[in-house]
C-alpha cells in the first residue's frame, strides 16, 4: 500500500497492480463497484489464484519459447560462417557499438531475415497447442463435432514447398527480395494465427531482434575445438531447441 501515497490510482501502473491492488482502492479498472470481498471469492478474475495463474502462463510460454529460438540462430551462424559475416557487418553498420535498440530493426533487412529464417525453418512448436472444438464445425468439406481434440501442424506451413523456394534449408532470401529488402510472407505462422495466436508476439519478436543482435555484436560464435561435427540436430521438449553442443564465443569487442 506504500505505493498508493505517489501513484495516480485512477491510472493502472501495471498488469499485477491491477488486479492485486487496483480492486481494493475503490473500484475496478472497468470503473465498476470495487470489492474487496471480490478478491477474496476464487471464482473472480481479481482473486490472486487467477493473477498466480496467468503469470505462470506468461512466464512457461515466454521463456523457454525464446531462449530455444535464439539457441537455433545462434546454431545457424556457427554451421554458415558467411551468414554469420554478413549479420556482423549489418550490426557495425547500424548499431556500431550503441546499445541495439528495436528501432534499428528497420534498418537491418538482412538481421530480421535470419530471425524470421531461424523461426521458420527451426519450427519450435511443430504440434502447436492442442484445442478443442466448443461447437460442431463444417470446415473445408469435414464435419467436425463439438468437443473434437484440434493440433494443427505448424510444419504443413512453415515446410510448405508451395509457400518456400527451400523449405527444408536454411534459406534467408525466403525473407528478402531482390533488392535485399526485407519481405514478410503469408505462411510466417510459428505464433500460430487466429483468435488464439500467441499473445506474447510483439513482445517475442522484440526479444528475439534484441537478444540475438545483442550477442551477434559482442560475439563471434564457432564450433569448439573439442568436436569434430557440428549439428542442426533437435532435442526434445515442448519448445523445441537444438541439441546442446560445445562452442567458441570469441570477443568481437
Ligand atoms: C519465439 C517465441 C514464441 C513462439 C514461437 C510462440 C508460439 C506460440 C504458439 C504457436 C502458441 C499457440 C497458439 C495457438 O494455439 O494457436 C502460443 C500461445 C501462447 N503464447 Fe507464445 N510464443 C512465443 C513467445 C511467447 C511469449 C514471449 C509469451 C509471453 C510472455 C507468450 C505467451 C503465450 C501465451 C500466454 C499463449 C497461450 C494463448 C492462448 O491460450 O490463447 N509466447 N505461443
């Protein structure tokens, strides 16, 4: 509550304020008659259980998702020195030594292009999340009933050969034209898409541009000395990531 003697209470400060504290202060962020009691009920969206549950919704489906992402693009540029290269000099002509910032995004076709590659060709999430039908459903000539288990592949699209010129190498032109410009493709769909697409999107794709160039400017990434075949293998796990493998990350600084 010592927050409340300098906050604007009628100015939500944040996603956990307003539900654990917001409520109590008055009245609710919809302006409704406050409650107390509200939080106190375990079948209200104020009641703590609720903000405990979306926050480990939010932490389980927002790390282990790009911290893989990023392990593949780091596996990528040791396997393509030359890939690696040109990622180098896009980083020193844009950013030099600044801090990377997502503004700079937009200047670094090339950048963005192997995080869209990476995400595409990786394939973290191939079954998706499983759903199920609320309602019976007639779709593309297929009567599919209420309460039907749904998992749609991701792979039918990030792998479709009709959508990508490779669609089983890592390929970055996928994302760019002629002109070396970036290019977004209608079949870019590892956060799904529909009503349930990943909420975390925005907040994933900023992570990733700024994770991965962060490391790209300080690092040089090879293979360690140590073994003899470097991999593109996949793990297992929910979120898929590459196999763990020994490697060299040498100071660009
Ligand atoms: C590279 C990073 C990420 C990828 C590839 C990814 C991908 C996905 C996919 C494929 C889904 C299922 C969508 C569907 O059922 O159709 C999903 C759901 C979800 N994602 Fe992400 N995600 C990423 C990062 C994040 C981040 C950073 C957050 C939040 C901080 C997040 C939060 C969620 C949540 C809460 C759901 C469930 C949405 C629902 O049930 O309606 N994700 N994500």
């Amino acid at each position: 509550m010592m927050q409340v003697n300098w906050l604007n209470v009628s100015v939500p400060q944040s996603f956990i304020w307003t539900i654990a504290i917001y409520p109590g202060l008055g009245s609710s962020p919809l302006g409704e008659p406050a409650a107390d009691q509200e939080k106190l009920d375990p079948n209200t969206y104020f009641h703590e259980n609720n903000l405990l549950s979306i926050l480990t919704t939010l932490f389980m489906a927002g790390t282990d998702t790009t911290s893989s992402t990023i392990r593949w693009a780091i596996t990528f540029m040791v396997l393509k020195p030359e890939i690696q290269k040109r990622v180098h000099d896009e980083i020193d002509k844009v950013i030099g030594s600044a801090v990377p910032r997502i503004d700079h995004r937009k200047d670094m076709p090339y950048t963005n292009a192997i995080i869209h590659e990476t995400q595409r060709f990786a394939n973290i999430l191939p079954m998706n999340l499983p759903r199920e039908t609320t309602r019976d459903v007639f779709f593309q000539g297929y009567n599919i009933p209420k309460g039907t288990y749904i998992i749609p592949l991701l792979e039918s699209v990030l792998h479709d050969e009709t959508q990508f010129e490779k669609p089983r190498s890592f390929y970055p032109e996928h994302f760019l034209d002629s002109e070396g410009q970036f290019v977004k493709r209608f079949a870019f769909m590892p956060f799904s898409a529909g009503r349930r697409v990943c909420v975390g999107e925005t907040l994933a794709k900023m992570e990733l541009f700024l994770f991965f160039t962060s490391l790209m400017q300080k690092f040089t990434f090879r293979p360690s000395p140590e073994i003899n075949e470097f991999h593109a293998k996949r793990a297992t796990g929910l979120a898929i990531p590459p196999i763990s493998q020994k490697i060299c990350c040498v100071s660009r600084i």
